[in-house]
C-alpha cells in the first residue's frame, strides 16, 4: 500500500509555507505602516463626502457647551454720582449652552481647499446653569459707549448733538436687562435708529436690536466664508484657514496680525511634536496661538496640552511680534473695535487673567485663576483628535472720560468686564474607540507581521532540520509490505 505523501513531500511543504511565511512577514512590516497611513490620511481628510473626517466635520458629533458668566455692576447707581468709587462687580452664572455646529454650502475646489459657512446653534440647558434667563443683570450702556467711541475724535458741537439725542431718549451710564435680552434675544433701544440716522462715517451697526449675540443663533453667514485645506494633498494642512471673507488678509491689523491663519479650532492635523498652535478666531479677526505644557489622558489616550499664555494679548509690551496688536491700552487685552463695528470692545482672558494689574486694580470683584479661566485644549499627536477643548475669554469695553457727553464727562476712564464665556468640548467614550482603533492599528500590523516573519523563519528551521536528518533525495514514495500474520505462523 502506498502513503499520501513522503518526507520529500513534506519537506517541500514546509519549504513552500516557510517562504509564503517569510514573503509575507516582511511585506507587512516593511509596507503596513505606510499602507495604513495612507488610508487613516484619506478617512480623517475632509477632501470628499465620503471620508470619516467629512462626516464628522460637516456636522460635529462631539458635544459642545458655551457657558456664560455675566457681570453684574453692583454699585452702578453710585459710580454714576460720584466718578471717584471704583466699579464693583459679580460674576454670575454659569447659563449652559448647548452648542451644535453644522457646515452649509460646502464647495470642494482643485487646490486642494473647501470654502465653507459654518451654523451654529444654542440651546439653552438649565439643568447645567446656575441661573435663568430671566436674571436682571445691572451692566455698562453699551450703546452709549458705543456711540460715543465712534465720534471721539469729531467736534465738540458734533458730541454735544449727539448728547441731546442721548438725553431725548433717556439713555443713562448704566441700564438693567435680563440674560436672556442681553445675549441671543436683544432689546429695542431708539439711540440705534438715531445712530443709524446720523450717518457717521465708519459707523454701521449689523443690528437693529442689541444683544451681544444677536441674530447669531442658527446663522449661517455670521462668521463668515471661511477657506480651509481638506488636507486630501497634505494632511499636515488639514483644517488651516487660508481665507476669511475671500481674504487671506484682514484689514483690522496691520502686519503679521492681519495674516489669516490657524485651524477652526475643531479640525486638526497630526500636530505630532509641534511646540505650539493657533486657533483662527472670527470674534477677534485673528488668531490665537496657544504654546505646548505637558500632556493630557482621557479614555487611556495621551495627548499633547496646548495653553494659551501671556503672548495672547500682549500689545507689545513683551513680546515683539505682537506690537501690530497694540490699541493705545495696557498690555492683556485685544482691542477688537474695528472688528466689532467701531464698538470700544477689548478681547481678554476671564478676570483679566495674566493682563497687566492695573486692569484688576482699576474695579472689584475681579479673581483670576489658571484653572478656571486658562484656555487650553488637548490633541492626540499621531492623528489630530481633540481630546478637550476649553476656550475661555472675555469682552470688555472701555469707559472713556469724555468732554461734551454728559454722562460720561466726568467718568474715569475705565476697563470695564461685560461677560466671559467658556466653549466646552470633550472626546466622547465611544468616538474614545474610534481613536484607540486608529493608534492600534499602525504597531498591530507591524507586530503582526513580525510574528508571520518569525513563523516562517521557523518553518525554515524546521525545513532546515528534516533535510539535515534524512538527506536532499528521498524517495517520493515508499512501499508498504503487509503480512498476514496468520500466513506468517503457516
């Protein structure tokens, strides 16, 4: 009787499996990792409809929250009579938000960019704040600072109409409106229409109610036409703003400052070892750089820390390059009027945090803490993946003493807090999963194809050994005597 297969057959076998083994082993390890990369590259690219990344952007799935904190000017009433008792003030809140962003009229284009608008919706959330809508805040005239910012520098006779319209229509230094008017609803005041009237040159209120956030709730087009890479080319440009409003320029600063760039803030490329980062901010018409500091871990992910520290809002005073953002103020704020429609706004960190003491000095009731009003946000290193993202700042406006409004004519010039906000977004448990597949899957491979490799190294020891053993020929069959043993005992 003949056997299926002989030594022979086997060896061949095992010599057939050792290098299949070996080809393969040394595929993966060699290939995988760029293999892999370009796929991952692909999916977190926003250059088609198609990819993860696209998906994700054009309508975030992370859970986002702005949460304000309101000032409430406590001694109002008396600051108003006697311009020598410093403004006192309380922080009140937190009034939660929920806030969803969804990405409208979305155009891919050759250069490897997309022009996009970005809407964003809020929704108040009680069951987070400390506080309700209805909460009368005692706040700064906004209107009156406004209007008299814009004719600073015109005639005496000029400030004086202007103060007659003021008193015509009963505006004070200070007025009280509830959370809810003071930020997405508005209330109706008749100095805008006279304002609009006037026809002051540089003068053009977007709005015909006030609110510091009004007709921005499901707004499309109130931050404007950005510009970004898609990152399908390059994924180290993913998400930089090239253009704002068509400009890769704004008019608002001067030199550098003016330069449009920076991520959106929610999309990101591998920032890898990167020593810092910067945000392009549509509230401000520049950026924000925030610098590395340390790590952070959420979900058993490590990621880079960036904060954002004292070079923000440096006018010049520290650090050289951010001379274009002086305002004729101390250092710790960004002036934002020419942003902000001619507004008398200046940009800075909660509780004037790491500005110039005399800001803190000049009112009460100002505590600034690294913990609670520092802005910084984590990233995955390997992929860009926002691990936390806490962007925290403040408007305030300045009070200036001003000859021909009465109001304000015997008033110390004054740096006065309106509010601060905190935007809030955190990785998800299970977006964690997505993340942790994508950081597994690169060394998986790898290791995979260093076991395969060192299968097939084996099976050529084992091939190796056999022929060692029983010879390079051998025959392919061998020939089977049976006896019967009961012929065998004949």
């Amino acid at each position: 009787m003949w056997s299926c297969c002989s030594t022979k057959c086997a060896k061949w076998t095992n010599l057939s499996m050792a290098t299949l083994f070996v080809a393969l082993g040394i595929s993966l390890v060699l290939e995988w990792e760029k293999t892999f990369q370009r796929i991952i590259n692909y999916e977190l690219s926003v250059c088609s409809e198609k990819t993860k990344g696209f998906k994700m952007w054009k309508e975030t799935p992370i859970p986002m929250y702005l949460e304000f904190h309101m000032f409430n000017w406590t001694n109002a009433h008396l600051v108003a009579k006697d311009s020598g008792i410093k403004p006192a003030f309380v922080d009140l809140g937190p009034y939660v938000f929920y806030e969803h962003h969804i990405r409208d009229n979305v155009t891919f284009h050759d250069n490897d960019t997309i022009t996009y608008l970005n809407k964003r919706l809020w929704h108040f959330e009680a069951d987070k704040s400390n506080g309700t809508l209805e909460d009368v805040i005692t706040i700064l005239n906004p209107l009156v600072v406004i209007v008299a910012n814009v004719i600073k520098d015109e005639h005496y006779l000029v400030k004086r109409a202007v103060n007659f319209f003021l008193e015509e229509k009963g505006e004070s230094l200070f007025l009280h409106k509830n959370v809810r008017e003071l930020l997405f609803d508005g209330y109706d005041d008749g100095l805008i229409d006279i304002a609009l009237k006037l026809n002051i040159s540089g003068f053009n209120l977007p709005f015909t109610k006030f609110g510091w956030f009004v007709d921005r709730n499901g707004s499309a087009t109130y931050d404007g036409v950005f510009n970004m890479y898609s990152g399908g080319n390059d994924i180290r440009k993913l998400g930089l703003i090239t253009r704002w409003n068509y400009e890769h320029e704004t008019s608002y600063y001067p030199g550098e400052c003016a330069v449009v760039n920076g991520s959106s803030g929610e999309l990101w490329y591998a920032p890898h070892d990167d020593k810092e980062v910067a945000i392009f901010s549509p509230d401000m018409c520049s950026n924000v750089k925030l610098h590395r500091s340390g790590t952070f871990t959420l979900y058993g992910i490590e990621g880079n820390e960036y904060v954002g520290q004292d070079d923000v809002f440096d006018n010049g005073t520290k650090y050289e390059s951010s001379k274009c953002y002086a305002s004729g103020v101390r250092t710790g704020v960004r002036g934002v009027s020419t942003c902000k429609f001619g507004a008398p706004a200046y940009m800075s960190y909660p509780h004037f945090y790491l500005a110039d003491p005399g800001y803190i000095h000049d009112v009460d009731g100002m505590s600034p803490n690294a913990e609670l009003h520092a802005t910084k946000m984590a990233l995955e290193p390997s992929t860009g993946m926002p691990l936390h993202v806490k962007a925290a700042f403040q408007l305030n406006l300045l009070m200036s003493q001003m000859e021909g409004i009465d109001v304000l004519a015997k008033m110390k010039t004054t740096m006065m807090p309106c509010f601060w906000f905190a935007q809030k977004a955190e990785l998800t448990e299970d977006l964690s999963v997505l993340a942790k597949t994508i950081l597994i899957g690169k060394p998986a491979g790898v290791y995979t194809g260093y076991g395969i490799l060192g299968l097939g190294i084996l099976l050529f020891v084992i091939f190796g050994f056999i022929t060692y053993k029983t010879g390079w020929k051998t025959a392919s069959y061998r020939k089977v005597d049976i006896v019967d043993a009961s012929q065998h005992d004949g």
